[in-house]
C-alpha cells in the first residue's frame, strides 16, 4: 500500500478563490504519473465561467494552479 503525504493546508469542505471563481475541495483521489509514480490530485467544484453549469476539475496536491474554469463543453480546445 502507498502512503502518501498530504499538505495540510488543504482539507475536504475548504474554499478557494482563483481570479474570482469560487473553488470548492470535494474529494482527494490517487494518480499514477506518466512516470509511473503514484500521487494524489484535488478535485474541486465550481462553475463555467460561460453557461454557469457545475463541473469538477483536478489540480496536483500542493496548490491550485491554473485550474480550468470552463465546463468541458465551453474548454479551449487544444489544437491536436
């Protein structure tokens, strides 16, 4: 079994701004990484900044970064 080493900065329940956007933490979930190491991200809560809709997003377990603020449907595509 992996043990991991959570920050304890964050906590299940706890809210985050990033730019404006409300961010809730609703669940830590286990990844394993390209490398093949195993790792926990965060999933948050919020709404697309376009339509409104809720939807959830992960960020890597040390901060919230960058995180998307659109729903899948309103994302930026990226060219493939």
């Amino acid at each position: 079994m992996t043990e991991y080493k959570m920050t304890p900065r964050f906590a299940i329940g706890m809210s985050a701004d990033w730019r404006g956007q409300q961010y809730n933490l609703i669940g830590i979930e286990p990844r394993c990484r390209r490398d093949g190491r195993d790792t926990l991200v965060l999933v948050w809560q919020t709404c697309c900044l376009t339509c409104g809709v809720s939807f959830t997003t992960t960020t890597a377990q040390r901060k919230l970064k960058k995180p998307n603020r659109n729903c899948p449907t309103h994302a930026k595509k990226r060219p493939s």
